[in-house]
C-alpha cells in the first residue's frame, strides 16, 4: 500500500515537473518567435530607408549631415545583434528620421511629392508595426522571466539552462524629442 502511494506522489510529481518544463518552453519559443517578428519589421524599415533618403535628397542637397547621419545609423541598427544593442541603435535611428522629416517640412514641394509621401506612409506604418512588436516581445519576455524567476519553477529553469531575456527598451535620452535647428 505504501509503495502505491509513493509511486502516486512521484507520478504527481514527474507531471508537475513535465508541465512546468513546458510551459519554460512555450515561453522561449514564443519569444523567440516575437523577437523574430521584430526582426522582419526592422528590415522593413531599413529597406525603406535609403529610398526615402534620396528621395529628400533630390530636395535638400545641403542637409548632407542629416543623411550621412540617417545612413551611419541604419548601419549601425543593422549591425546591432542583442536586443539591448538593436534597441540603442534603433532609437538612434528614429531621432535621426525624426531629423529627416523635420527637413523635409522645410520644403513644400517635397511635402506633395507623390513618392514622398508614399514612402513617408509606409514607414509610418512599419513604426506602428515595430512599437505592436516590441510591445509583443516586451510582454512574452516579462511572462518568461517572471516564469524563470518564481519558485518552485526556478529550480527547474536552473536546472535547464532557461535564462532570462532582455526587454526592448528605450533608453532614457531617446525618450526625449528630438532638437531640429535650421
């Protein structure tokens, strides 16, 4: 009779352990997943960049350290790898686009150029798109380390080599607007 019961709780016991193994799982991949879909909206956007680039270009000809910064940028976010180096990096980018438009505000003609505007829409949409994903990820990646770092499923984490992600932040100075002096 005692072994049945010890048999019980250790059977109780592995569906637990199984469960809860699962469930890290489910939340790595899904954030794994999240993280690849912010990846697709920056290569979007970057895509988009240097198009909307020349296009002011052809306006603005003498706003060349706006567009060398737009570019040296949208390398550096393209080269970035850690969620904390991309989301530097891309914040960076965003001042210097912010930069950009601000420019291109200065020019009229620029404002009604079709190509312009199609160009300024998408990349509106793809910001829209990247904020919906970062604010994804952000929410995967809080239940995942909540999930590694409450008890009794941290020791299962430990023991499995789940370790916690890190949230697509913004940094402190990128929260504030940008300064556009002409």
């Amino acid at each position: 009779m005692a072994g049945w019961i010890i048999l019980g709780i250790i059977v109780v016991i592995g569906f637990f352990l199984v469960a809860v193994y699962n469930q890290l799982v489910q939340l790595r991949v899904r954030t794994d997943s999240a993280w690849s879909d912010i990846d697709v909206q920056l290569k979007r956007r970057h895509d988009l960049i240097p198009n909307l680039v020349e296009t002011v270009k052809g306006y603005a000809a003498h706003e060349k350290g706006t567009f060398e910064n737009v570019t040296k940028y949208r390398s550096m976010a393209m080269q970035a790898t850690t969620p904390a180096d991309k989301a530097q990096a891309e914040n960076q980018l965003s001042g210097a686009l912010k930069s950009l438009f601000a420019v291109a505000e200065n020019y009229p003609e620029l404002k009604a150029n079709e190509q312009f505007m199609q160009l300024q829409a998408s990349l509106s949409q793809t910001e829209d798109s990247i904020q919906n994903a970062r604010r994804y990820y952000n929410a995967v990646v809080r239940d995942l380390n909540t999930r590694i770092q409450s008890f009794p499923t941290n020791i299962l984490a430990g023991m499995f080599g789940f370790t916690q992600r890190q949230f697509f932040e913004t940094a402190a100075a990128d929260r504030e607007p940008v300064a556009v002096k002409f």
